[in-house]
C-alpha cells in the first residue's frame, strides 16, 4: 500500500481550516479505501508535545520532512512556527532529498494582516520563486483549491489513478462525492 503525508502548517487562527481539510482527506480516504494508498495528515495538534531533549519545533520539522506534500497556510498573522516549517519544506525540496514532494502556500483574503505578514508577502515571490501559491475566500474556495493540488500530484507520482473530477455543483473522488459548491 502506498502511504501518502500530508503536512498542514498554519497558525491557530486557522483552526477550522485545519479542521475541514482533516475532514475532507478522511473523505478522500474512505473514496480510495479499496485501492492501493492511503493518505495521512500530519499537523501540530498531532504531534507530541511533551517535554524532550530537541526544541518541539525541531521534531516538528523533523516529520515535516517526511511528507509527500506541505500546505502552510496564512491568514492574518505571520507566525514563527509557520515560518519554520514553510523554510523546513522548502529546503528540503531544494536539496532534491524530496522529489516527489510539493509544497503550496494558501493565502486567506479578507481580514486585516499584520505588519510581518504584509512583508512576508511582499517579498514572497523574490524569496520563494519556486512555490505555488493559491488565495482562497472561504473554506469551499480553500478546498477545491486543495484538490486541484492534490490532482496534479496524483497525475505526477501516482500515474494519474486517483483524479478528482470537477463539474459545475461538485468534486469527485473514485465515484465519491467530496465536495458541493
């Protein structure tokens, strides 16, 4: 069985977000449970945040580096931690220790952003040539935009067996509704 991970950063502010996304690939999972992958997502609420020798952003890393695909999403805050594992991701695919891995940043319109966000973006695409990015207006907006990447993904590294299929009202998976718009 292939086994897929997913890496989701974004600061707490974003926490439905988190939430629908799980959501959306525990759907995914059950369209593909009779194929061959199975995909897992990793975020910080998963991870073990007891006391250890290593900072708790150096473990996190360290599972990040072990994900297939990195989504770090913004809203209106720039945090450190998001930072770290935006860095973390896209080091490791410009070292090629990653091949098969794809990294997006989501950008969330509407709100007011923080100073460090409005730099960070304004000097995003000199800083991050390579990432693609996507802007997204509601959790349906993040969603689509989310199996949009997934779909490239699977075309590239999974021989295109599992695309999703996008009409005018949904998305599917495998014949599984996902998604209604």
């Amino acid at each position: 069985m292939k086994k897929l991970k997913i890496f989701l950063a974004s600061s707490e502010e974003l926490k439905r977000e988190r939430l629908e996304i799980a959501d959306l690939i525990g759907h995914m999972n059950l369209a593909l449970e009779n194929e061959d992958v199975r995909i897992y997502l990793v975020k910080w609420e998963y991870l073990d945040a007891s006391m250890s020798e290593r900072h708790k952003q150096e473990e996190y890393n360290k599972t990040l580096e072990q994900c297939n695909l990195c989504f770090v999403l913004f809203a209106t805050r720039f945090g450190k931690y998001t930072e770290s594992e935006l860095k973390t991701a896209y080091d490791k695919l410009c070292d090629g220790d990653n091949d098969n891995g794809k990294l997006t940043v989501f950008f969330k319109n509407g709100g007011t952003e923080t100073d460090e966000l409005k730099e960070f973006k304004s000097t995003f695409r000199d800083t991050y040539p390579e990432i693609p990015t996507e802007n997204f207006d509601s959790i349906i907006s993040l969603k689509q935009d989310f199996l949009k990447v997934w779909d490239r993904y699977q075309r590239d590294n999974l021989e295109d067996k599992y695309p999703v299929i996008f009409t005018e009202s949904h998305a599917t998976l495998n014949g599984e509704k996902l998604l209604h718009y």
